[in-house]
C-alpha cells in the first residue's frame, strides 16, 4: 500500500512539475521569454511554449484594443475646471512587444500610455471653453487628443484607437447659464427669421400693388371715347331685352334706369 500510494504521489509530483514547464500564449497575447534576466528570442504566438522554470518564465502582453476609463478635472480656456469621463481606446503593436516591456516593464500602461494621455487632455482642453467642451465640439476635442497622444506614444510601440469624451460634468449654475445663453440665441435667430419673413411679405404687397396699377394703367389707356360708347349701346341692347319693367332716360352718353318702384 506504500509502495503504491508512493508512487501515485510521485506521478502527481511529476505532472504537476511538467505543467511547470509550459506556458498558454493565449489569443490576443504575445509572450517573452526571459531566461537569467535577458530577453531571449522573437515574441512567441499563441499556443503552448516549453520551457525551464528554474532559469526562465514567460511574460505575456496583452496585444488586444483595451480601454482605459479616466475621470479628469481639465481646464478651460476660461480658467475654469471641469471635470470629465474619458475613454481611451489603445493596443500595443505585437512587433513592439519586447520593446514595451524592456523600457517600461509590466505597469507600461500608468507609466507612459496614461500618464501621456492625461497631460495632453489637459493641454487640449484648455484650447476650449467649458461651452464647446459641454456641447459643441467634443468630436473636434476626441480627435484632437488622440491626434496629439499618437505623435507622444506611437514611437514607442503603442497605437491610439480612440478617444471618447463620454461626460462633461459642470457645475450646476453653469450648466443654466450655458442653457440660458443659447436660448437667447435661438430667440434672436427666430426674431431675424420673423424679421425676414416680414420684409419678403412688404416685398410681395409692393409689387402686388405695382402689378395692380400697372393693369389699371393699361386699362385706362385703352378706353376710348368711342369704346365707351360702344360698351353702353350693348348694355342698352340687354336691358331692353330684360323681361323686367323699366324706363329708361339717355342723353346717348349716361343712362338712367328708373324701375317700377322708382315711377310710383
């Protein structure tokens, strides 16, 4: 029973001491090997890697997009702060992994992606007004740091894939005053648009009534002394044709109509 249970330990010990010697460079990851201190080899893909526990372990980096969630008080072109939810969206370059970690170790991530991500916020931010950074131009803000991040940390093996500005918090009487202002720009936009309506209606009476004299002026023009004569012989013509009583009275030029009602 010794001899077995022995045995069995020994295998258990044997197992436990092969896993020792493997490492799983998972999707996503790329491993290096350091063996005494010193890097050896090209970054290993993914898949299993052997090798010696006494004298070497494998460091693994994470090559995938992560993303880093920062709350900042920036400044504003006003002198004022602010304070802001900030993503930021980076990987490290898989060719530059032994790199990464052979100037900045295992914390590359706080000692140079975020500590460089952090004072360029700040130094963009303070381009802005806390106005534009609340409403109007945060995309022009998002590219901007990113734009600038990527000339500070691309050399060294780092790719930005994003900024996003998530979140302006701003004080509460600041935020009203914000509110209020481009409230009164809207009521002067609508009082130009009443404004300019107004003219165009003035603009359409005007050249109604041009219109009108000009076709009064032309009507005017046109009536003879002889059309005239002509217009009241017809309109005798129909009022003798009426079926209704009438006297007629005529110089030839004004007719006056007298009715039934009118001889009584």
């Amino acid at each position: 029973m010794k001899t077995g249970s022995l045995s069995k330990a020994t295998a258990l010990l044997a197992v436990a001491f092969l896993f020792q010697q493997c490492a799983v460079v998972r999707p996503g990851e790329i491993g290096i090997k350091q063996k005494l201190g010193v890097i050896k080899g090209k970054p290993i893909q993914q898949g299993v890697r052997w090798y010696n526990p006494f004298v070497s372990k494998i460091v693994k980096i994470n090559v995938r997009t992560v993303e880093s969630f920062n709350n900042l008080p920036l400044p504003t072109k006003e002198g004022l702060s602010v304070n802001a939810e900030i993503s930021l969206l980076y990987h490290v370059k898989p060719e530059a992994a032994n790199d990464v970690y052979l100037k900045f170790g295992r914390s590359y991530e706080e000692v140079m992606v975020l500590s460089n991500f952090r004072a360029t916020a700040r130094e963009i931010s303070a381009r802005y007004y806390a106005k534009e950074l609340y409403a109007t131009e945060r995309d022009k803000v998002e590219k901007a740091i990113a734009e600038e991040l990527r000339n500070h940390i691309a050399q060294y093996g780092f790719v930005v894939d994003a900024v996003l500005l998530k979140d302006i918090i701003l004080p509460p009487q600041m935020v009203q005053a914000i509110q209020d202002k481009v409230n009164a720009e809207q009521a002067v936009l609508k009082m130009d648009f009443v404004i300019e309506q107004q003219k165009k209606e003035a603009e359409r009476k005007i050249i109604e009534a041009e219109a009108i004299k000009k076709a009064q002026d032309i009507i005017n023009q046109s009536l003879t002394e002889k059309l005239l004569q002509y217009n009241n012989i017809e309109m005798l013509k129909s009022l003798v044709n009426s079926p209704n009583a009438k006297i007629i009275i005529t110089d030839g030029k004004s007719p006056q109509i007298l009715t039934n009602t009118d001889v009584k």
